[in-house]
C-alpha cells in the first residue's frame, strides 16, 4: 500500500541526528508523498531544504501561533519568498492556539489573517492549527471564503466538523485517533465525507498506539489508515486509496 503522510515536521530537534536516515527508508515502507510544513521562516526554509533533497517530499511555509509574537517584515517577506518554492504546496503551519496562549491572541490572530491573504495571493491552500480557538479560527477562515485549507490534527466533535466542511475545506487526523480518549472525534472520522479525508502523522509527535510515548516518523502512517478504516468500515487498502488521492488532490501534487 501507498500512503500520504499530510503533516510531518522533520525540521525538528528531535530529529537532528538521523534526519537523513529516517526519510531515505520512508519510500520502502510505503510513503509515497509527505510534506513538511513550518512553523516560522528559519523551520520552513530547513523544510524547503530537504524537500529539495527527495523527491517525495513537499514542503509548506508559514508562521506557527506559538511563533506569531516573534514574527516581523523580515519574517513574512522569507515565508512570501518560500511560497513561489515549485516543492512549497501550502500555506502552513498557521492558525490559532489558546491552549498554550504562547503569543498573544491579538496578535496570534493578526498573524494569521496575513498568512491567510497571503496564501490567497500566492493561490495556495493553507494548514491550520486549531487549540481551544474554536470561534475565533472558524471567524477568520470565513473571512477569506476564496482560500481552501485543512484542520490538521483534528481531535474536535462532528458538529464542530461539519462547520468547515460546509466551507469546503478538508480534515486530517493524526495518530491520537488510536487513544483510549478519542471516542469523540471517531464520530468524526466515520462520518465525514470520502473526498475530505486525510490523514497525517504530525511527527514527532501524536505517535500512535501501541508505540505511543515513542518518536513518531511517517513509517507509522499505516496505523492511522489503519484505524480510518476500521472507524469506517473499509478496507486499509481503500483507506489508504482515498487519502493518498485526497493528499494529491488538496496539495496539487
């Protein structure tokens, strides 16, 4: 089976020693596609670069809400020169954090609502973080009805979901679909619609289980499909065909 890991940071520390090796063994294990996206100009630049250096990596640049306090001219003129990369597939990763509140929500949000004309100049779809910003982030994206994007890591109710639906955006799911906690959003992901699935890894982190507590990489994207077709009654292999077209299709690879 082939897969499309949507979400994968491998600009991180935690993967400063073996980066090299952990993304050449990814094609024998069934990665057919990955992007990278960043979270502030020196983290998407660092993704650009190793999408440059294999072929079935893609990269996507923006500001992170942790990083939104830290970002100045400089800052968005490099994410605004990253976006016309020909391996630069989105606007990411963006949006708003109220969990964490790292940066100011002020400011969080105008930094997000740049990113998001941004990538409607750059015609781009756009990665969006959602923490606990529920009603401000849903008010900024129908703000900008002409840009198309994803919540990644979405961990939120059905009704919730079926607000960006109806915007036409897309919904990816990482490994904490396989927690013990995660009855709420398996509603999610055995009701929402074929053509806006997608599935991610969003290592290092959100490893799944059984290897939860572990340094997650996209080799364990399978569970995750695993698990969507499990939630929705189909086969792996038709899980892993529905968000590899789906991948495909939302980041115009």
């Amino acid at each position: 089976m082939k897969y499309f890991d949507t979400h994968a940071h491998y600009h991180s520390e935690q993967f400063s020693e073996d980066v090299d090796d952990v993304l050449s063994s990814l094609p024998q294990k069934g990665v057919a596609y990955c992007v990278g996206p960043g979270s502030d100009a020196a983290t998407s630049l660092a993704e650009v670069s190793l999408a440059e250096r294999y072929g079935f990596l893609y990269a996507a640049a923006g500001i992170h809400p942790h990083e939104a306090s830290a970002a100045d001219e400089r800052s968005f003129a490099e994410i605004e020169r990253l976006l016309s990369h020909e391996k630069v597939v989105a606007v990411g990763e963006i949006g708003l954090d109220y969990h964490y509140d790292f940066s100011p929500r002020d400011v969080q949000k105008a930094v997000f609502r740049r990113q998001m004309e941004m990538a409607r100049k750059a015609g781009l779809p756009v990665i969006v973080h959602d923490r606990e910003a529920h009603a401000d982030c849903l008010e900024i994206v129908r703000e900008f009805p002409d840009v198309v994007g994803v919540y990644h890591c979405y961990s939120g109710s059905w009704e919730y979901a079926k607000l960006i639906l109806n915007l036409g955006w897309y919904i990816s799911f990482t490994g904490s679909i396989t927690f013990k906690n995660a009855w709420r959003v398996h509603e999610t992901v055995s009701k929402i619609p074929a053509d806006r699935i997608m599935i991610e890894t969003d290592a290092p982190y959100m490893t799944p289980v059984p290897y939860r507590g572990k340094r997650n990489d996209s080799s364990y994207i399978s569970l995750v499909c695993d698990k969507v077709a499990e939630l929705r009654g189909i086969s792996p292999e038709e899980a892993a065909e529905i968000t590899l077209a789906n991948g495909k299709r939302f980041f115009r690879i």
